[in-house]
C-alpha cells in the first residue's frame, strides 16, 4: 500500500492537503489494530475502511473510528487546536541565530509541562523555528492526544502531578516505537537521568534550557524520527524481518503485549510404523506482530530480564492445555537454558510438575549450557520428578559428545536442515543412516527426524531406519491436538 490514489477515496491528506499516505497501523487504547494511512507531510493517521483487505480489518477500522470518535467526544481539549502561547517574548536576533544554526526545521511537536510560564516559553521558541507546537499542562491529556494524533517529536517535563515523563515515554511507545522523547527537569539526579536514558529518552537536558539548545536538540530528534520511520518503511518493502524492537519502554510494551496474547500451537510426532501418536511438542505464539517469532520473543524476555516470566507463563498455559491432551501421549516442551536456574521448573507444586511423567523436556544444542551450575544435578532432580529430557537440533549446535554426557536425554531430533531432501542427497542419507543407528545402538536412545515435508523424505527415513517423525507432510501447529495426516 504506497498511495491514497490505489488504495483509498482519498487523494490528499484532509488535514494539511499533503499528497502522499503511506500505509500504516492505527492502535487504539484498548489495542484494537486497524489499518490505516499516515500523511507524510503532517503525520496524521486517517482511518478508511476501503484501505482494508478483509472483513475483520474492515470491522477493526469501525471499531477505531468509534473509539477514535468516543475519546475525542469526552474530552473536548483534545479537539482543540494547539494551544495560542502568551508567554514571555523571545528577541528576534535570538531566534535568527538559532534559525542560521539549524535551518528550516518543521514538524509537529507535542510539547508537555504544568508550569505555564515555561510551556509558553518553549512553545514561542519553537512556534517562531517553524515548528507546530501542541501544548498540554496535564500529562494525562497529552497521553489521550497520543491515542489519536502523531507527533515528531514530544518534549515533556520530568516531575509533573498527574503523570512523570518517564510515564508518558512509556504511554508514547504504546503507539509509535520511533517518537524521540526529550526529557527536561529542573530538578537533575544520576538516578532520574540513568532511568530517562534506560527506557530510551532522546535527551534529557538540565532547565533552564537556551532557546538555541532546545530548537537544535527537537530538530536533531525530528531527523532521527524520519530515519527509524523510513528504516522500517524499506524493511517493509523488501520483506524483511524488522527485529528493530525500539528502546527499553517499546520493548516493554511489546512484550507485555505478547504475553497478553500468548497461546500455544500443538504439533504431532509420529510413530509411523504404526500409524500412531507418541507426543505433541508445544510450541509458543501470540499476536504482537514484532515478536511472533519465538526467538524475537526470548531475546526480548532476555534483554528486560523476563525470562523467566515468560517461561513461567508458557508452562502454566502447557498444563492447562494438557487437560485435552489424548490417554498415552506425551507432550515435548521447549526449555532455555536460562529455565535450568529457575526455583519454579524444580518445584514439585508448579503447574508442570502435576503432569511431569507426561512431559519431556526439550533443550536445543544450538544453545550453550555452560551458564547453568551443577547441570547434571539439576536435570537429575528433574528425573526425580517425573520429566524425561530430549536433545533438539542435534547436528546444528555446538559439536561433541559434551551436550550427551551431561543430559543423557531419552529423546534425540535430527535438525531439520539434514532433513530436506534427504531423498535427493546420498550425504545426508549416510549422515542419517549413521546417527540413526548410533542412537538406536550403543546410546540406546529414540531419534526423531523433524521437519519432514514430503512423502519422498518420509519413505527415504523410514529406509533408513526413523520410525519417529514430525513436520508440514502430518501436520502443522495448531491450537488443541489435531490428528495427524497419514
């Protein structure tokens, strides 16, 4: 979607007759996502139902018009136009400097402070700089305008009575990830500064701040703004994965949203032989769209230090699905290393542990385990408890016999890169002839080839020896436990 003119009634931004809307997504307060087009020019988001592609994003974009419609009724500030500043006057020369200094800057600034005198102030600066100011004394009332209107920039003071600045960043990554954030206080500290810079402030400047310095600073976060925006334009276009998950706050606000839409998708492993299901392996899915991947989702968990809450979190939703789980079947559930040093995996009272001689706990050999003490103490307190342990990915991770010694696992996976077109290549079928019948043999352990997609890579296993089996040719993840395709 690049143009109104191919996707809308519209030709022109109604609000400042710009020429040119680019597709973008409109987020409501109560998450509702919406399709919708964003003037390039003034940074207004339109919603337009004929911008849809489907009946559930034409019912979304309703279902934002009406909240959009709703908020701006019960709040009539938030109709209003920017605020007209009657503050101190600012001598011309001043301005000048700072306009030869930064040349044409432009944009809309959302610009937050309770004292008056002080809003007025700074909304003169930058009004004069050829900025469009919107100014707000209640924190609160600039994060409801953040809900239905787009800014460039937003420049907040730090200690107001209704809502911190840090709490309107936090409010503001809500709906853009990008918006630079431009903290001011009068009241310094190494602790207030640390945590601005933490959750990805822009700047935090010491007040009074000099005309020249802050028109210099809200244009340098305006062009940054533009770089992240057409960043994330050009990876949309070329189809590739945007991993660029914002700073500390954004990255908040996605992960929490993740985790408020998290389920589990259920996929079968086979014993083909007989025509029967061993287990189900458990895998984890939510909705936030820069984390469905379940790598996206742990490296966000790890780089907030909630790891273990996501786990917690996927292993109680595991055992509440368990209750449908077929008499005799097992369930594989994906481990991290990092779940090793969690009180909670070893309890006897969690929500695993109830059904533990159901589960086998599955732990990757792309991943190192040499941050977890006492391994082998821990995964035997974890046989002690019930659990069974299987190594996945074997042959894509670290090489040697170490991952061996130290899980003695029930279960080994073939990666599924020695997998595809095993029929088609003699090498891969001598390196899985041959790790099928080590594991069969002297490691008396049970393989499982995943990943199998076609009817050729089936039979060519089972000639080989993999009676055990799971990928796309049975069935894909999906929610409950589905039979599998023979």
């Amino acid at each position: 979607m690049g143009s109104a003119t191919a996707t809308s009634n519209w030709i022109r931004c109604p609000q400042c007759d710009g020429d040119v809307l680019i597709a973008a997504e409109y987020v409501t307060k109560s998450t509702v996502r919406a399709p919708a087009l964003k003037c390039a020019r003034c940074k207004m988001l339109h919603l337009d139902e004929a911008v849809a592609r489907s009946p559930d994003e034409r019912e979304s974009v309703r279902m934002a018009k009406a909240e959009r419609a709703a908020l701006s009724a019960s709040d009539s500030n938030l109709a209003a136009e920017p605020q007209t500043f009657e503050g101190p006057d600012l001598h011309s020369n001043t301005f000048e400097a700072v306009a030869d200094r930064v040349g044409q800057p432009g944009g809309r600034v959302l610009l937050v402070d309770d004292e008056d005198i002080v809003r007025a102030g700074h909304g003169q600066v930058l009004t004069r700089a050829g900025w469009t100011v919107v100014a707000e004394g209640d924190a609160r009332l600039a994060a409801k305008r953040l809900a239905v209107e787009s800014f460039d920039v937003i420049v907040t003071d730090l200690v107001m009575p209704s809502m911190s600045g840090l709490d309107l960043l936090r409010t503001a990554r809500e709906y853009d990830l990008d918006v630079p954030v431009v903290i001011l206080t009068g009241r310094p500290d190494v602790q207030s500064a640390m945590e601005a810079m933490q959750y990805g402030a822009f700047r935090y400047i010491d007040k009074p701040v000099l005309p020249a310095t802050l028109v210099d600073v809200v244009g340098r976060a305006r062009d940054l703004h533009m770089m992240a925006s057409f960043k994330r334009e050009a990876l949309s276009v070329l189809e590739l994965p945007n991993r660029a998950l914002g700073d500390r706050a954004g990255l908040e606000v996605r992960l929490s949203s993740a985790l408020d839409s998290l389920w589990v998708a259920y996929q079968p492993i086979v014993a083909f032989e007989h025509r029967q299901v061993l287990a189900y392996e458990a895998l984890v899915r939510n909705e936030e769209p820069t984390l469905r991947s379940p790598l996206d989702l742990f490296d966000a968990a790890e780089r907030l230090g909630r790891l273990h809450e996501v786990a917690r979190r996927i292993r109680s939703r595991v055992a509440a699905d368990a209750r449908g789980l077929p008499e005799g079947v097992l369930l594989f559930v994906n481990v991290h290393p990092e779940d090793l040093n969690d009180f909670d995996l070893f309890s006897p009272s969690s929500a695993l542990s109830e059904i533990a001689n159901r589960v086998v706990l599955e732990l990757t050999e792309r991943a190192s385990l040499d941050r977890v003490a006492g391994l082998q103490t821990r995964i035997g307190k974890l046989r002690e408890l019930g659990f069974r342990i299987a190594l996945d990915d074997l042959g894509a991770g670290y090489a040697g016999l170490s991952s061996f010694t130290l899980l003695q696992p029930d279960y080994v996976k073939l990666d599924a890169s020695l997998i595809r077109s095993v029929d088609a290549s003699p090498q891969k079928r001598s390196i899985v002839r041959a790790m099928l019948q080590l594991a069969a043999g002297d490691l008396n352990l049970k393989a499982i080839c995943e990943g199998v997609e076609t009817a050729a890579e089936r039979d060519t296993l089972v000639a080989l020896g993999g009676d055990l089996l799971q990928g796309y040719l049975f069935a894909r993840p999906n929610r409950g436990f589905v039979d599998p395709q023979w």
